[in-house]
C-alpha cells in the first residue's frame, strides 16, 4: 500500500517551505510536492541576458487576461518558489496596516489579527531567515521582542551619501531588512560574496535566506520528509461528506499519482492555489473548493509599483545597492491625507538588462547611451498599498488555464509617491528632470504579467461568508485542508510580502503540530 503521510503540502516556497520546515522536527511524516525542481547551479545564474533578457527562469506558463489575450506570468516554478529568484528584502508589516486604512481608492480592510499576535512569528521567521537590519531607524516599524540576528547590511559610499543628505533634508532613511548570508564582520568566512547580480538574480553560491537554501535544503537527509519535484498537483478529491481531501491528485513525468495524507497544506502561491481549488470542483463543492462563498481567487492583490532610475553627474559604482528604505511616506503626511507607501533601493541597473528599453532622454543627458545611463543610474522602487477588489480574481476555464482579470488600485497614491521621490532627491543632487521609469526589472512593460507580489484569492478572517480561510488558516468548508502562501492575506500594506508568508507558516505549523499532537 502507498505511503500515507501526516501531512502533505504542495509548493516548497516562501510558505511552503517554511512550513515543511518548522513541522519536519516532530518526526511527522511530511511530503512536500512540488511541480519544478532544483534551480540549476551554473553561470546564467548571474548573468543579466539569460535571466532579464531571455527569461531563462520564468515558467513557460500561459495566462490570460480579462480580455483573454494569452500572457506570460513571470512565476518561476523551483524547489523554494519565487523566493530562488526574490531581493530577500524581507519586511515586517507595520502595526497600523493590520487595521483597516482608507485610501484614495477604498478600504484596505483590518486583518483578523494584530501586529501584536504577529509579533512572535516575526521575530522566528527572521531569525530562521537570517535578516540583517537596525531596528529604530524607520518611525513605522513595529515594537520587536528579538533583536535582528544580524547587524544590517553597510551603505556603499554613494549610497551613504544618499542617506545622509536624506537625513540632512529631514526625511528617516533606514537600512533595509535584508536575507542575505553576509557576514560582514569577517568577510573571508562569509557565504556571501556581496555582489550586483542578486535582486531578481537566483543566488549562484545559495547565499541567499531563500526557501530552499534555509527552509527546505536542511531536511533533505530527514527520513520523515520526503520531496517529490516534478510533481504538479492537478486536483484535490474529498470524500462523499465534502469535508475531507482524501486524494492529491498529481501529474509527473506525464504519468497520474495520487497521495493520500491527513493535512493538505495547499501553498502554490496565491494565483495557482486559486486555481487548485478552482480546478478542484466536485459534487459538494460545485464552484471549487472551500467556495461556497465565492471568494476563492478573488481579492487578488500584486502591489502598485513602479521601478525608477534617478540620474545624477557622479557615477554610481555600488555594487550591492538594495540597503536602504524611506517610510516618510508610507501614511498620510501633514500634506496629503492618503497612505502613499515604500521607497526602497533596488539592483544596480546594468545596460545588458535594460537591452530592449528606449532609454528617454534626459535635459540633464540627452546623448547619453544605456551603458552611460547604468553607470549613473541610482534605482529606486516605489510600493503603494494595492487593495483587495473582489473583481480583482482569479478564474479558470474549461482547461483549468488560469485567466487574471485585474485593475490597479491607488494610482493617485502611487502618483503622488513618484512625486515625493522627484522632491527628496533634490535633497541629494539627483534633480527631479532626470528620474527615468525602468521597465525591465519583473517585466513591468506588461503590468499584469509582474505578479512576483501576488496574494490574496484565499483570504483568512473570521466570517465564513465573506473569507475562505478560518484564523489558523484552514479552509472554513473542510476539515484538513490549509491554505499556506501568499493567498491568505486580507490586505497586502505597502512593504514585500515574504516575511510575512514566513511568518505565517511558522504560527499554522504551531498550529498544525498542536493539533496532531
Ligand atoms: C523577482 C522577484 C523579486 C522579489 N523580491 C522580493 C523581496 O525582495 N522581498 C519579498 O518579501 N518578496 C519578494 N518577492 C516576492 C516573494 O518571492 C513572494 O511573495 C513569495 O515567494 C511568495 O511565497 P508563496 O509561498 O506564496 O509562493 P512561492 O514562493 O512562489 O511558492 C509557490 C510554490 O508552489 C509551486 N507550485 C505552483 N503550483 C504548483 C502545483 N500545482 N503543484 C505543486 N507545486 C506548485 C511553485 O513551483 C513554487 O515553488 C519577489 C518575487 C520575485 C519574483
Ligand atoms: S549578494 Fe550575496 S546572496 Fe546576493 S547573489 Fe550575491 S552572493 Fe548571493
């Protein structure tokens, strides 16, 4: 007879993974399926052509959008999900954005959940996760009960000076929260090398606080956990009652396997653990799974970013320049009464990887070339809070093809952000005419195709009627069935969304590990 295991995920990435993690100690047994595989070592790794250029890592995919022209979603399919190919900028939320806030564009509602219930999960995934980072330099962060396992990660030059002509303009630049596996204090001993191919780069030498390297690499030798890669789950069958998954249904190698397990954590990310359940329609549960509601693959929420490079007649040789954030704006200011969000930094920009862009011209450099305009270049990040529409949604089709159908939110927010930035840097001799929209970095060139922040469609909350997920994060409709990605979350604030995926995935395995003791 087939193994029958304890507990069965599906997905090895920022919830997953972790999740797989914090549960393998208790000598359950733990399958964790997953549809790609390792993410090869080899030089492309830090190569900007194959991995911006050619998309050498982004699954082959094809989505649709609400008009039904077909798409390529830039999801990447490996052992440890989209966090092989992530920043590692690894963000608390702040307190306030656990309660409702109001916006240009409507309610980002309160989560079922406070900061404070947080808080411990925090402090564990960042100690699991390595961050580095200064607590008591950004005025929005939360009270802590750890300090940062690591110090944070040093300003280069340029980047300090940045910083300090910020301080010196009244503004609260603060080094950024940061998973990378640098030692700085004694840098021959250092995993990480500290160099300019990391933000959307896979980590050649796996000194990145990725999903694999931390979470899932470490129980590869446990006999009580078993990863199976290549294993794309089709399907969840229940039984008669409709209350409990009694089947996984997985296509590998073009062949059908079923596993069988007490828990199923579905943590696909939010679009494909939509999809799963969507694709998982039985007698019981004729609109998907866990659907009775019709909330399932709504409320779908990918941030309102915008990648910006910002000129100046220095060159700007920081190597490794994603070590600083601003929150002077992440709520309302004395002058704008609407929460606007995050500017962090984010990788150098590299003339190979804007190949294909027209580079605008500049009063400050009409002449100059993409090569002239990388060298300059300061790149900033700008995240304004997307809220959760439930016309934002995911839905499949006849085939089980996901279709995304999806509108921004909070385009006056995240205007007025693009403005703040053009004032602040006339604060650090980078003046407002020479700010220049970058499109490469996640593909922003086709808005609905950069989905590396997605979250929502599963959302968690008390009321049955109006969320898909109990407060532990099991599906209200069934017994055994989880939901541990990005899919939970009820809002998404304006700050990266992995740490708290991490973060939740250690309070469900406490959970989970309560419930099967
Ligand atoms: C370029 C890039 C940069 C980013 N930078 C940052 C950052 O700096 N900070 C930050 O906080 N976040 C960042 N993110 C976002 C962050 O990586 C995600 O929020 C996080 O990984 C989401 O975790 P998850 O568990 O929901 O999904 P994922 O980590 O994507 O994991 C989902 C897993 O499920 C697997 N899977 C999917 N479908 C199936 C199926 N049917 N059967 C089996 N397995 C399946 C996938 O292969 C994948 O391994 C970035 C993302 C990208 C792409
Ligand atoms: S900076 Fe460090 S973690 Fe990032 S890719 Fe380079 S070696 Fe890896």
């Amino acid at each position: 007879m087939a193994e029958h295991y304890d507990v069965i995920i599906i997905g090895s990435g920022a919830g997953g993974g972790t999740l797989a993690h914090t549960l393998a100690s208790s000598g359950k047994r733990i399958l964790l399926l997953e549809r790609g595989d390792f993410l090869p070592r080899e030089l492309d790794n830090w190569d900007a052509k194959p991995v911006f250029v050619d998309g050498k890592y982004i699954s082959k995919d094809t989505w649709f959008d609400r008009d039904g022209k077909s798409f390529q979603p830039q999801v990447h399919y490996f052992v440890g999900g989209a966090t092989k190919l992530y920043g590692a900028a690894l963000y608390r939320l702040r307190p306030r954005d656990f309660g409702e806030l109001k916006h240009t564009s409507g309610i980002s509602p309160a989560w079922p959940l406070s900061y404070d219930d947080f808080e411990p999960w925090y402090s564990q995934a960042e100690q699991l996760y390595q961050v580095h980072g200064n607590a008591g330099e950004d005025p929005t962060e939360g009270h802590r009960s750890e300090a940062y396992p690591w110090p944070a990660v040093s300003h280069e030059p340029r980047i300090q000076h940045i910083s300090d002509d910020l301080a010196k303009g009244g503004y609260h630049p603060f080094h950024a929260p940061c998973g990378i596996l640098l030692n700085e204090a004694r840098r021959p001993m250092s995993t990480c090398i500290r160099c300019a191919t990391c933000d959307g780069y896979p980590c050649l030498v796996h000194a990145k606080s990725d999903a694999e390297v931390i979470a899932v690499r470490p129980l590869l030798d446990r006999s009580n956990v078993t990863l199976v890669t290549g294993a794309e789950v089709r399907r969840l069958e229940t039984d008669d009652s409709g209350r409990t998954v009694t089947g996984v249904v997985v296509s590998r190698d073009g062949n059908r396997e079923v596993y069988r397990g007490d828990i199923v954590a579905v943590s696909a990310g939010a679009a494909n653990s939509a999809k799963l359940l969507l694709n998982s329609a039985n007698d019981k549960h004729p609109q998907g799974l866990a659907n009775g509601s019709d909330q399932v693959g709504r409320n779908y929420m990918f941030h309102n970013c915008l990648a910006v490079v910002a000129l100046a007649k220095e060159k700007n040789d920081t190597i490794f320049q994603k070590t600083l954030g601003i929150n002077d704006f992440y709520f309302a200011t004395k002058d704008y009464q609407w929460p606007m969000g995050n500017i962090q930094m984010i990788g150098k920009s590299n003339a190979q990887a804007m190949r294909g862009e027209q580079p605008e011209k500049t009063m400050f450099a009409p002449n100059w070339t993409l090569a002239d305009v990388a060298e300059h270049a300061v790149d900033f990040w700008l995240t304004t809070e997307d809220l959760p529409v439930p016309e934002n949604r995911v839905t499949t089709d006849q085939h089980g093809n996901v279709h995304l159908t999806y509108s921004a939110t909070n385009d006056e927010e995240a205007g007025r952000l693009y403005g703040e930035l053009k004032k602040i840097l006339n604060h650090t001799g980078m003046a407002a005419h020479h700010v220049l929209r970058k499109n490469f970095y996640m593909d922003m060139s086709i808005p609905v195709a950069g989905c590396a922040h997605q979250a929502g469609t599963c959302r968690f909350g008390a009321d049955p009627a109006t969320s898909v997920l109990d407060v532990d994060c099991k599906a209200h409709e069934l017994d055994n069935l989880y939901v541990v990605d990005t899919s939970f979350f009820p809002s998404i604030g304006a700050v990266n969304p992995a740490l708290t995926a991490m973060a939740n995935a250690l309070r469900v395995g406490e959970h989970l590990l309560d419930r099967m003791a």
